[in-house]
C-alpha cells in the first residue's frame, strides 16, 4: 500500500497489513463511506456562532458522500487481530488517492452512474 494514487481497487478476500502494521485485514469489498445527516446533533441558541449556525432543517437526503473520504479508497474489511475475534469495520486508506477515473466512478454524480452495468471500476 503505497501512498501514491490507487489505479485499481485491492481484491476482495485479500489479507493487507494495516498502515502502521500493527495487525492485518482481509478485504471483503469496496464500499462508498456515507455520512448520515441524521446524526448531526440538536440545534441549540448560541451567541458566539453570531448567526452562523448551520441550517438545521435538513433538507435533501439522508445519506451524502463523506467529503472527508471522497478522494480515497474506502474497503468493508475483516479485522484479523492476534488473540481476538474478527471484527467487521470500515476502513478508509487516506494515505492513497483515488485515480481520477477512479473517483468518478466511485463516487459519480452523473445519471449514467446508476446504470447496473456500472457495476465495476473502469479497468486501467
């Protein structure tokens, strides 16, 4: 796992070691990390936001993509820990970028991108 820009995706039921090394994951699938705007917390009266606080009427969907994990890989993995039960997680690799191409299928916006047959990553 280098830091550079992921041109393809790992493979499903592949053992990586973690980041720092400090245990391994096997990779059960690529996953689109998605922030609920249900649980922002509950609008309160404050006078040091001075009429900044966010809108609170949420609006629009539930579910948007994360900003913050956008421009990188996000994996549904199986944590294999010395000594301990498998843990099922989310794993975001920030320090890979997603290839351009990459990231317009992982995260599109376009109407196509809901076809089934774009079910696949554009090979490279």
């Amino acid at each position: 796992m280098s830091g550079g820009p992921a041109a393809r995706l790992l493979e499903a039921g592949s053992i990586q070691p973690s980041p720092g090394g400090q245990y391994s994951f096997r990779v059960l699938g690529p996953c689109c990390r998605l922030f609920d705007r249900e649980e922002l917390p509950w609008p309160c009266c404050r006078l040091a936001w001075r009429s900044k606080e966010p809108s609170w009427r949420r609006v629009g969907r539930r579910f948007v993509a994360d900003l913050a994990a956008r421009r990188c890989p996000s994996y549904v993995v199986e944590l294999l820990q010395p000594g301990a039960r498998s843990t099922r997680t989310v794993i975001t690799l920030f320090p890979q970028r997603l290839s351009p191409e990459l990231q317009e299928w992982w995260y599109s916006k376009q109407p196509a991108s809901l076809d089934p047959a774009n079910s696949a990553p554009p090979a490279p």
